[in-house]
C-alpha cells in the first residue's frame, strides 16, 4: 500500500532533495523503515530508541500520531504523512 511522504525543507538535503516520497507500508513505522532504508541520512532525525523523537511532530491525513496510534498508526493507500521537525529559538 502506497503512502506519499512530505519532507519539510530542513530535511530535504538528507532526502535526496525531494519534497515527497513514495513508501510502502501498513504502518508508520513500516513507511518510515522504507524512508530510512532509502535515505540512511534520515536515520538520525527520525528515530529514537523509544520510539519518534520528541522533537519531531508526525501527522497522517492530518491527525497527530500521537492522538493515533504513534508508530503502529495504520496508513492506507493514499495517506499522506506531513513530518514536522520542531524548531527552537525565540
């Protein structure tokens, strides 16, 4: 099942340049397994031991995953997953 990846600017140099990406998968974490196994530079800033980082938002069709199922939330064909990095500074 085919889901579309947006990449935000700031993450774009470590994806190939792209501003979305074809991935297959049931899940999120099997999309962004796909995503890293195509772009290891991702690796870095989208995972973490615990789960996603805390630092980076996900959104599938809109909804946060953490109101979802977090890393299990199921993707079906045509989803769109919207990575959002959190910024600092004031």
């Amino acid at each position: 099942m085919s889901a579309t990846v947006r990449i935000p600017p700031i993450l774009r140099p470590d994806a190939g340049g792209n501003r979305q990406v074809e991935v297959e998968g049931a899940t999120l974490a099997a999309a962004l397994d796909e995503l890293v196994a195509t772009y290891p530079a991702l690796a870095e800033r989208l995972e973490s031991d615990d789960g996603l980082p805390p630092f980076l938002n996900v959104y599938v069709d809109g909804t946060d995953v953490r109101e979802l199922g977090e890393l299990e939330t199921p993707l079906v064909p045509g989803s769109t997953v919207l990575l959002l990095p959190a910024m600092a500074g004031g």
